[in-house]
C-alpha cells in the first residue's frame, strides 16, 4: 500500500469525527502537523499511526488528531468590513427587534483562541444603545486545548497589535507584564463550551439572534457544509444573523437564509 493510501485512511477518520475534509493535495500536511502525535504514542511512521487509529477507536488518539489538523490562526477584527457590518446593517435591526427583552444571545462557532468573540463584544459595548441590554453569549471549538486559550483571554503584544485599536486595548484590556488581559467585563457574559458542529445542535444552545461561523465551512465538503448549515440553523431564531467568511456562502440552503442588504457575508434566518 502506497503513502497516500495511508493519507486517505487517515483523512477518513478526521472527516469522519470532525467534517473536516482534507484532499489529496493537502496530504503532505500530514507529515508535519502529525510528528508530534506519532512521538506522543511511540509510532514511527504515517503507516502506523493510520494502522493504529484503524486499529482502535482511541478517542484520546483522535482529539489529537483533530487538534493537529485544525487551523486556528485568528485575529482582532478580521476582515474589518464584516464588523462595520455588523455595526452598520445588522446591530440596528437586533436593536430594534429587541427592544423590549433588551436580551442578545450571540454565538461565536469556531472561537480559536477569542479574539472574534472578544472583538464583537468590544463592538457591542461601543454601542451606546446597546447599554440596557443584557448579553448571553456562547463561544465554541472543537479545540480543548484551543477553548482554554480563548477563555484565558490573555495576548501577547504580537497578538494584540493584529488588528486590535490602541483605544480599545488601552480601554478594555489590562497590561500585565508583558501579557494584555481582557477585562472581566467583557469575558463575563461569555460561557466557553467544547462543541463538535457536526454533533447536535441542541446541545449549544438555541434561539441565537446572532451567530459567527466564519473561515470554517472552506473545510469541508458540500454534504458536510450543508449539514452543519442546518445544524446552526436550528439553534437560531427566526430573522436571526449568521455571518460567514469572506469566501465562504450559504449555497445548499436558500431555503433557510437570505442575504442581508448592503453586506457581504451576512445572512439572515429564514
């Protein structure tokens, strides 16, 4: 059996556990982001971690796997014309569609280490029409390791000048050493939750009015992509909004949302 019929077994398996799809041409991936599983458990080869994993369903082994596969470069503000978006197109409707709960529930799926949810919820505590309202806000990974980061919520210079203002690192961050802490404040409403988006729905939470799904559904294969739409879908309200990466869209799923005017990847529930 050839190396890349080892490969495929072992691309199987992270499909399988995590939807994420890893074709032939991304293969030699492996080889680098694997090193230290295989040093972990003694294996010397690609053969025969992909023999071991076939072997024996380790969940152990597997959440290794997975964590070496996934990507989790983040960083403040990304792609800032989807925040001022989100500042200009869609805040104004949650306002005006909650304003008597005066209750936001936002999910950031896919957290990585925090910066997207702490960025959002610097945006929102910007909004002085936002001040009466309470927020109940869920981030999530498929990460452990990646979740206890993000909940940390601690950054190092190189980190923070990624995109985060001087005004806002100075307003909502403490320096410590050479470490910026974000402020209780803003990490209070948010409930850190290891969370699979090809698993159950149910189990994130529901009737979210806002939700942050970007630079995730580029991974995976459009079965997958469609499947997990769904899932997302059904923990939203209706006329809720999904915002997904700038190279990423909702084909497969028309029927759940529609484009939300004057943006680009922002997404309103059905």
């Amino acid at each position: 059996m050839g190396k890349n019929a080892y490969y495929a077994k072992i691309a199987e398996v992270v499909k399988k556990h995590s939807g994420i799809n890893i074709e032939e041409d991304k293969f030699y991936l492996f080889d680098s982001r694997l090193e230290t599983l295989m040093q972990d458990y003694g294996l010397k080869t690609i053969e025969n971690l992909s023999e071991k994993l076939l072997a024996n369903d380790n969940p152990k082994m597997i959440a290794g796997l997975i964590e070496a596969m996934t990507t989790h470069e983040s960083l403040f503000f990304r792609d800032i014309k989807v925040f001022d978006q989100f500042k200009s197109e869609v805040l104004p409707k949650l306002i005006t569609d909650k304003s008597e709960t005066k209750q936001l529930k936002v999910w950031s799926a896919a957290c990585s280490s925090g910066q997207e949810i702490y960025s959002v919820m610097i945006q929102m505590m910007e909004n002085a029409n936002l001040r009466d309202f309470k927020y109940e806000v869920v981030a999530s990974d498929i990460s452990e390791k990646i979740i206890a980061k993000a909940k940390q919520g601690e950054y190092t210079q190189f980190e923070v000048q990624r995109g985060m203002p001087i005004s806002y690192l100075m307003k909502y961050f403490d320096n410590v050493g050479e470490i910026w802490k974000i402020q209780e404040n803003i990490k209070a409403p948010i409930t850190f939750k290891q969370h699979n988006l090809i698993g159950n729905a149910a189990s994130i939470g529901s009737d979210f009015d806002v939700v942050f799904m970007r630079n995730v559904l580029i991974y995976f294969d459009k079965s997958t992509k469609v499947m997990v739409l769904n899932n997302v879908h059904k923990s939203m309200r209706k006329g809720g909004f999904i915002c997904v990466g700038t190279a990423e869209n909702v084909f497969g799923c028309e029927s759940l949302f529609e484009p939300v005017p004057n943006t680009t990847c922002w997404f309103k529930s059905i």
